[in-house]
C-alpha cells in the first residue's frame, strides 16, 4: 500500500493522487492549489489535464471563480462512493487489524500502528509496524498468545500488501524502556497511532520504574 497516498495503490500516477486530494477535502481548489497539496511533487500543467479529464467524466465539478476556476469532487457521481472507500483505504486496513484484534481470546492491553507507516511514508516496499503490549500475566510463550500475533501479521500482510514486522512488549518492559530513555519511546510518543487498547498516551506517559 502508498500509505502516503492510499489511492495511488490501486489508481497509480496522477490521476490517483489528484483524486486522492479531492476526496480528503470538500473546500473547492484551483488547479493550482491542489497541485501544491500533493504529497509528492506534480506539475500545475499535469495536475490541469487530469483534472481537465476528470470534469470530461463528470467525476469532478468545475465552477468558474473570476479568472480561474475551482475543482470539488462530485459527491453525487456514481463513482464516488469507490473513489471515497479507496482514499481510505488506510482506515479500513486500521479498521480491520482492530477488529481482529478485538477478537482475540487473549486480548492485548494495546496494539499501535508506528514507524514510517504511521507517519505517512511508508510504500509498497515499506514493512507494516505493529507494537503490541502483552500484559504481564501473559506468559510470551503461551500458544494462544503467539497463535493470534501470526494470525494478525499474516492477515495484515494480505490486507495491505506489506509485510507486517510485529514488535511484541510486555506491560513492564514498556515500563522498562520508560525507564532507560530508549529512543524508541521518544519515536512512539511522536508517531505511533492507537488502534485497541490503551493509548501511547496512558502508557508511555507514566512515571518510569
């Protein structure tokens, strides 16, 4: 999956990420201003021709603004309700690793999204980081425990089309890398996004020991 931009995974070039910017927002853009919302770089001539072809197919609205004109998705277009479910596609990966997780007979006390996936830049190339806290009474060897982290991690790979790398703490040595400063905290309490359980916030907030 382009975590960056999620619909470019199945609607590569710019016709993907114009629509993607469109999906995101219902404030009409000039062609200028979307193309300086790409997240990475495309021309302010390219960016006109796809959205030129676009409003051609009725999928985009034009509406004259003085001199320019402003582009909004057209939400009433029969195609806007895949185009929608593809510019979240992130969400619904999110979505579906929480309700598995949710599922599970030896429930986590927390599951997070982190690295460059959470911050927006992973690509196709990038591993899937899941961190995922095992509470204490959980013994790390317990069949059940490790059955359902390889259930997840496979399933996660097949829903994304990344493979998911899961890093497994327990509640205390979460406490213990408080504890010893260890950048990797730094890096979660900057980055890393809830999906079950308890927050970065309640448990890297805590007092160290």
């Amino acid at each position: 999956m382009e975590f960056p931009e999620p619909m470019s995974s199945v609607v590569p070039g710019l016709h993907g990420r114009v629509l993607g910017v469109l999906a995101r927002t219902e404030r009409p853009l000039t062609g200028r201003a979307l193309a300086g919302l790409l997240r990475s770089p495309g021309s302010p001539s390219g960016v006109q021709k796809v959205l030129d072809d676009l409003v051609t197919n009725g999928v985009v609205v034009a509406e004259p603004a003085g001199r320019a004109r402003l582009y909004t998705l057209n939400r009433q277009h029969v195609a806007y309700q895949a185009i929608n479910q593809l510019a979240r596609l992130r969400e619904s990966l999110l979505d579906r690793i929480r309700e598995e997780a949710n599922s599970w007979a030896v429930p986590a006390k927390a599951i997070w999204l982190f690295g460059s996936s959470a911050r927006g830049q992973g690509g196709p190339d990038s591993d899937l980081d899941l961190l995922i806290v095992r509470p204490d009474d959980v013994d790390d060897s317990d069949p059940r425990w490790l059955r359902q982290l390889e259930t997840l991690s496979a399933q996660a790979s097949l829903w994304s089309g990344n493979s998911c790398e899961v890093v497994e703490y327990s509640d205390q040595e979460i406490r213990d890398l408080i504890s010893h400063g260890e950048r990797l905290v730094a890096e979660l309490r900057r980055d890393a996004v809830p999906i079950t359980g308890s927050t970065p916030r309640q448990l890297l907030n805590r007092k160290a020991g």
